[in-house]
C-alpha cells in the first residue's frame, strides 16, 4: 500500500535568485546546483544550514539543452545547440573557475596533452568536446563509475571514463569511446545509466538491459552482425512504405505489453552490440541479457499522439551500503556496496517501480490525483510535481535494499495492510509504525552522511520500533505473527524485558496467547541466549505453553533459560499432559530429568525402566538438550547426562551417537562433552570417549570420517601401551565384541598369539588395548602407512612393541625383514608366520629366505639351537613338497649332513611316482 503525504517532508526551502531565466538545471552532488539559460551556466553552493550561494557562472559554446552531472570524476556534460547543430562537451575542473572571464582550455577525447601543456589544464577549466555521427538526443552519467551514456537515433553511444596520467601529482580526466549500442526502431527520449545497467525510453516503451563481460557458463553471447546505414535505410524504407499503404483504411495500435527477464527478448526490438575500443585493449561488455520490456498504448480516439500518455522521468536508482563510522564520525571504507537497484518511470497519471537486481519484478503503482510533469525517486520518497502541487509518496526501496542483504530483515512487509489486518486501529497502528520505521532504516543506510550524535540516536529511534512493531505482531493471530521474532531481535530487549510487557490480565477466566508471542517465545527458548529467566517468569512461560501449544512444554522445560523453574511447578505441569493422553518417550524423559533436580531416584529409575533403550536413544535425539546445552558458548553437560555417565553409560554413549548421525551435534561438539562430561582437559581422552569413538566406528560412519577415528584410536591405544597406562574406567567393549560387531575390526593372525605368548610378563591391564589394536591393523579398511609416523614411543623391546611393529611391516609387505625380526625375537612364532604371510606369489620365500637363514644360524648354535632346528624341519617339509628334486638339491646347503636331508630328498624323489 503506497501512502500519500498531505505535506511534503522538507524541513525548508530556498528561492535561489537567477540572472536569466532558467532553462535546464541539475544537482551537483551534495554541494552544488547548476542552473542552465542559453549559452550560461551558473554553479551555486549548497550547504546543509547556510543559504544556497552563487559559485561561479560559465559560458557554453552552444545553447544548452540538456544537462547532467556525474559525481564519480566531479564533470559536468551537455548537450548544446549552435547554427542548428549539436554538440556533445562535457565540462571538467569547474571548481577552478574563478571568474565569468577566466581562460577555459579546450581539448577533443582522446587527445595527449604534451607536457609544457599540463599546466593549464591542472589550474583551471577545460572543456572535452566528444564527436558524434548522429545528433545526441539524451545522457546519463553512471553514479557509480563516472561512464558516459549518450542516446542517438536507433543507438547508445557509451564513453568511458579514464584519466590520463601526466605525472605523479597530476592525471586528466578524459573519455573513450569503447561501445555502440545499437537498438532498431527506437528513438530514445530519456536514458538512464549505472553500473552497466542501461535503461531506454522512447515516448511509448521502456527497455532494459544489463551489459555484462565476459562469457557465463551455458550462457548465450549476442554477437550479431551490424547492419549498414545502407541496409537500415533500405529495411525502414520498406516498412514505411507498408505502413502507409495501411494508414488509408486503419490505424495500426499495438496492445500493451510486459516481458520480465528472459521474455523481455521477444519484444521485437533487435539489440547488437558494436565494440570501438581499442584494438590491443580488453572489451569490457561483451554481451547482454534482457531484463524489462513495457510498452504502452496510446490513446486511439485520435491520431495524433497524445500528451496523456507519453512517458517521462526514467530513473536507474542505486541503493549503495557504506562503512561502519568510526569515534570521530569517518567511515572505515570509502568504498560504497551496490545492495540493489531500481528502475522509475512514470505516465502522466501512474508511476511504476521495478526492482532490476537479482529479481525482475514490479514493486509499486503510483496514482497521482492530477496530471504529473516531472518526478524524481529517492531510496525514501517520489517526489512529483503535478499542475498544481509538489506530493510526496512513500517507497520502499532502501528497504528492499536491506532485505536483499538480509532476509531476515524488518523489510518482509513488500504487501497490502488493508487486507492483512481486521480492525481500523490495529491496521492504523501497525501502519504508522511501520512507515517511521522504514524511514529510520533508510536513514541507517549510509552511516557516511551521520554525525555520531545523529546515528546514535537513529539507532535507539530504531530499536524502539522495532520493540513497538514486535508487541504489535505478539498481539495479533494472523499469518504475519512470525514477525514478532525478528522485531524484538532488533529491539535488542531481553525476553524478560518482552514477556515484562505483556498483559497477564485474565478475562472471563480464560487467557489467550497469541501466536505471536508463542512464536518468539518458543523461538527464543530454542536458542542459546545465556539468559535465565526467573521463577516466577518461567512458570508464567509453561503455563503459557500449557495452554497454548502443551505438546512443547518437555521441549520448552529443556531450555537453559528455565534453569530457575521449580521442580514440583515443572512436574506438575508434566503430569498434567501424562493423565490428558499426551504419553511419549520425550515426557519419561522429562520427567526422569526434573525428577533428579528433585532428588527422587526411584522415580527417576522407574521412569527410565518405561521404555526400551533403542526408545530412550530415540526420545534423546527429539530433544538433544536433554543430554547437552551450551552456556557462553561452552558445551555444558546436564545433570542427566552425569548420571548416566555412573549409571548407564552405554545408553548415554548411544544416545550421543544417534545425536551424530542425526545431525543434531557435531564431530567436534561430541568430543568436546566427553571431555567436559569427565572433567578432563583438552590433551586427556578419557575411556567413555574411547568408548564413543568405537561406538562410531562399529556404525559404519562415512568413509570420509573413518580414517579420521582410526587415527584417534591408534593413537590413543599407542598412548596408554607405551606409557603402561590402564584406562580410567572399564571399556563397554572388549576386542572380541568390536570383532565380531564390525568387519573393520579383522581377526588377529594367529601368529600374533604365538608371539604374544611368549611374553608370561605381560601386564593385564593392558592387554585389551593391544588386542584392539593389532584388530584393527589386521582389519580390511586401516591404511596402515598413517600409523607409522606414530609407532615410535611404542618400543620394540616389549613383547606388545614388537607384535605390533611387525605386523605393520607385515602389512607393508615386508616379510624378510620380518622373518629376519622374528627368528631374532621369537624363533617359534616364525614357522605360524611363515604358514600364515608366505602364500602364492610370496611362496618361494620359504626357500629362498627363511631356509637359509635357519641353516646359517644352526650352524652358530646358540640356547636358542633347539628351536632353529625345529623350525628348520618344518621348512624343509614344505619345501620338499613345493619343488622337485633337482630344484630342491640347488637350494639345499652344500655342507650340511647329508644324512639329516636325506629324508626330505627321498620324500622329495618318491612324491612324483605317489602322484
């Protein structure tokens, strides 16, 4: 709903005297005015509280007629008239002209200016006189960028901004020529320009267009061929000579017509774009895309166009972002943001707002009481001068603007209030309220025109109406009730403060909460505000939600924020909803929880007996909060959830689980709890953390985190064996059970148990951190080059050590080394090793490795001379049986007893003939 201001909002006006009557005029940034009649030109100061002030007055070399200012570049331009010719001359340095007669430079675009030169155009104004094939009809300056747009017959003429660098101190402003836009069959009378957003407007239709560089992905590049004068001449001359065959019989009148975005194509009007850089310098715009096409139709009572329905006051509005102020007032960046951009034409009777960034899409009609003449859009107002009167309406761009940055801005109201509200004064208030708001949010836009003292007090004007607006909506039930959230998040009042400006009064016994109110409570409730509310609030907060929605009273007793209920009001109100049929996991839950506050633990046991544990884990996971909360920042862990850590620990170990894998907490956050939950610090792990990395791994977790926890717990179980450090409470698991609950656990080699045998030293403690251990190196899915690194406080000179060292080289494939390793260490767990490792491609080993070896150290002898020996026979069996006999005598030693091999060679000779 657009409003219409009786007054228009100015707070004074100046009647600013002229030495000639004037023609054209124009804004010069926030200091200046221009005022145009004939070949003069006359520049006034504007200050905020001084009078407008005569600045300086200079000759144009034709009769001005148009005029624009850009501030990016500080230049003035102009379209001028003389020996009915025009001229297109932009006016550069004007702030040096001193006098009426001081010298003026002149200079064409593009031209160098030599040194000796420079001079004069660094003190004084000098005038850039920009050549064009066809007469200009129109300009617009870019407010971001300073570039040039000139409209001519069928084509935009765009000039560049650039500076010419004549030393270190000094550059010169100049222009180029880099790109034609040529547009068929139009002829533009107003044209607007920004940021290579070009709008066109003839006296029936409005275009627009955005220039882009650079070839997007999937995205079609308009490079057509320009047609010649020629060809155009010939195409118009064939069209008029149609038209007029028509004209004797009809008046031909084309239908009114929208096209947004990609449509907008099918306008008929054919666009190309022509380049006139230069050849070695980059183009810039490239191609286009389409964005708006509106024509109008004019009036058919008459043949003639009439002035009803021509177009006027096309306007590209820019909505900028700057800085944050410093103490001093300044801004921390001088940089302005470009948030969004809108696009304003009018008819003389109707004004149109489009929104032409990110989305297409009309905002605002305005209807003017009478006829307009002129119109001018700010991020706040349109201004309109009609036949009679300056009005003022109401828009909301800045406000679009905002949403656009922030969604969850106050700006969700671009909708009708006369058919969202019921009651006169609720639409009247909430109205109001949100006009003064939307104002107030506008002037926070650009912190950079703010004295501190100003903003200071826009910003607590701002939060007060956000508090106002945020009671409005608490108070209603309708589908815009959710806006009371953000309105009291702006507010910045604390949820005590809000509910202290609530009505608790009750009427005919009955008291009704709006859905407003229930949606920012519950809202806030949900959220870690490290604020808790009294007792007294927090039961005014369940009896709200007893009455209004009970099935959230176990979430909303779950919050931080009613750490302060009592615990009998709490149970209460809990019983209430067990005996109406509101029976679920969630409320044992509660209950159990408020019950420990209460320090009944048998009603606590018999509650948490209710249900299975799969149920429990489920109840966890609708309500994490249960479990776990967060104060400052910092994971706290309930009073539940430690006792459970003594009483049940496995249930708290697979609720936090299912948290994980439900999303409900993180990687991070989980072994966080655990730490804080056991009161260790950050470089302890304590076994039930152990215990949860396990848990995970047995869930089959994603790959992406299973190498991750493989690194944990390697590293953790490497940790407690080199440093013979028991775990500080039994494990819910043993290896057995993580072996046979998931494959990633493998079965250890037995080998492994012959070697670990030996070893009648062995401490107990331990002895199941080793086993999970060399599980998991045995199992499929360990990547056993990461472990390698972390070996190295797990000595060798253990028995643990060493089983666990040689099966990663086992594991790397480094079996000579390992047999070399073992016949040292364990000369029996060689021939289990040998069975278990020297298969298949590895075969020949037997003989080539480990049958020399034992030959070479039975000739040394030794206490260990028995078991090499044995070991040796065993060898000699599998080799008898693997080669045949003139292989088997190459491998045997040449000066071992013959009688010892004599019976392998016999088995060896006779094993063909038994075949």
């Amino acid at each position: 709903m657009v409003q219409l201001y009786n007054l228009h909002p100015f707070g004074s006006q100046q009647v600013v005297p002229c030495k000639l009557e004037p023609e054209r005029f124009c804004g010069g940034g926030r200091d200046a005015l221009f005022v145009a009649a004939g070949c003069k030109v006359e520049a006034f100061t504007v200050a905020c509280q001084e009078l407008c002030q005569p600045r300086c007055t200079f000759s144009t070399l034709g009769r001005v007629l148009r005029l624009a200012y850009s501030e990016a570049g500080d230049y003035l331009v102009a379209i001028e008239e003389k020996n009915k010719a025009t001229f297109l001359r932009a006016y550069v340095n004007w702030r040096n002209k001193r006098t009426e007669n001081s010298r003026v430079c002149i200079r064409m675009i593009g031209h160098n200016v030599e040194g000796p030169f420079s001079g004069a155009f660094r003190d004084q104004m000098y005038i850039v006189e920009m050549p064009l094939s066809e007469a200009p009809l129109c300009i617009s300056c870019c407010p971001v960028k300073g570039d040039l747009l000139v409209g001519c017959t069928n084509k935009l003429v765009l000039f560049s901004l650039k500076y010419q660098m004549i030393d270190e101190e000094f550059s010169l402003l100049d222009f180029e020529c880099s790109l034609v836009i040529h547009i068929d069959n139009i002829t533009p009378v107003e044209i607007s320009f920004c940021v290579g957003y070009v709008a066109v407007m003839s006296d029936l239709e409005v275009l627009i267009l955005k220039l882009e560089s650079g070839p997007k992905n999937g995205e079609r590049v308009h490079h057509h061929p320009h047609k010649t004068n020629d060809q155009m001449r010939r195409t118009e001359e064939g069209f008029s000579n149609e038209i007029s065959q028509l004209e004797s019989d009809f008046v031909i009148c084309q239908k009114p017509l929208e096209l947004l975005g990609e449509k907008s194509e099918q306008s008929g009007l054919s666009v190309t774009l022509e380049s006139t850089g230069l050849a070695d310098e980059k183009r810039k715009y490239s191609h286009f895309q389409h964005l708006l096409y509106r024509r109008f139709t004019p009036d058919i009572s008459s043949y003639a166009l009439s002035d009803d329905i021509r177009l006027h006051s096309l306007q590209l509005l820019p909505i900028y972002q700057t800085g944050p102020l410093t103490s001093d007032g300044k801004s921390l960046s001088q940089e302005k943001e470009l948030l969004s951009l809108f696009c304003f034409f009018s008819l003389p009777h109707v004004g149109y707002l489009y929104m032409v960034v990110k989305s297409i899409e009309l905002m605002s009609v305005y209807q003017y009481p009478e006829k307009s003449q002129q119109a001018v859009l700010t991020p706040q107002f349109l201004h309109v001068i009609t036949s009679n009167n300056l009005q003022c309406f109401t828009v909301r761009c800045s406000a679009a603007a905002a949403r656009e940055e922030d969604p969850y801005m106050d700006t969700t109201l671009k909708i009708d209030y006369s058919n969202t509200y019921k009651t006169a004064k609720t639409q009247s208030c909430i109205h109001l309220l949100s006009e003064a708001h939307l104002l107030v949010r506008a002037a926070l836009m650009d912190a950079s025109q703010l004295e501190p003292g100003e903003k200071a007090e826009l910003l607590e004007a701002f939060k007060e109406s956000c508090g106002h607006l945020g009671d409005c909506y608490s108070r209603l039930d309708s589908q815009h009730s959710h806006l009371t959230l953000p309105y009291y998040k702006m507010s910045g009042l604390s949820m005590a403060e809000v509910l202290g400006r609530m009505d608790w009064t009750v009427e005919d016994g009955l008291q009704k909460y709006e859905k407003g109110l229930i949606f920012y409570i519950n809202h806030s409730l949900y959220e870690n505000l490290d604020e808790e509310l009294s007792e007294e609030l927090a039961a005014k907060v369940v009896q709200m939600f007893y009455v209004a929605e009970p099935k959230q009273v176990p979430h909303i007793l779950c919050s931080p924020s009613m750490k302060n209920i009592n615990p009998l009001t709490a149970m209460s109100y809990l019983r209430k909803l067990d005996t109406s049929g509101f029976s679920s996991v969630l409320l044992t839950l509660t209950k159990a929880a408020v019950a420990l506050k209460m320090r009944d633990l048998d009603m606590h046991r018999n509650e948490m007996k209710s249900h299975s544990e799969m149920k429990l884990v489920c109840g966890f996971i609708l309500e994490p909060r249960l479990l776990i909360q967060q104060k400052k920042g910092q994971i706290v862990p309930t009073e539940l959830a430690l006792y459970l850590k003594e009483t049940q620990p496995g249930l708290l170990v697979a609720s936090v689980l299912g948290l994980q894998k439900n999303n409900k907490i993180g990687v991070e956050e989980a072994d966080s709890f655990f730490k804080v939950l056991c009161a260790k610090d950050e470089d302890t792990i304590p076994q039930l953390l152990v215990d949860f990395w396990e848990a995970q791994i047995v869930a089959c977790l994603p790959d992406v985190l299973l190498q991750e926890l493989f690194f944990k717990l390697t590293s953790q179980y490497i940790w407690r064996l080199s440093k013979r450090q028991p775990p500080d409470t039994k494990p819910l698991r043993t290896s057995e059970d993580l072996i046979n609950a998931c494959s990633h656990y493998g079965l250890i080699y037995p080998w492994v148990h012959v070697l670990i045998s030996s070893d009648s030293l062995a401490d107990k403690n331990y002895t199941e951190d080793l086993s999970k251990l060399q599980s998991l190196i045995c199992g499929p899915s360990f990547d056993i080059a990461s472990i390698i690194p972390f070996l190295e406080p797990l000595s060798e000179d253990s028995i643990a050590g060493l089983s666990v060292h040689v099966l990663c080289r086992t594991r790397l494939k480094e079996y000579e080394q390992c047999i070399d390793i073992l016949l040292e260490r364990c000369p029996e767990a060689v021939i289990p090793y040998a069975n278990h490792e020297l298969k298949e491609e590895n075969r020949t080993l037997w003989w080539k490795k480990l049958l020399p070896e034992l030959c070479q150290r039975i000739k040394r002898g030794g206490e260990k001379y028995q078991l090499y020996l044995s070991s040796l026979k065993e060898t000699l069996s599998i080799v008898a049986v693997e080669l045949e006999l003139k292989d088997f005598m190459n491998v045997l030693p040449e000066d071992g007893t013959a009688a010892f091999f004599l019976p392998y060679l016999l088995y060896c000779s006779r094993k063909k003939s038994l075949t």
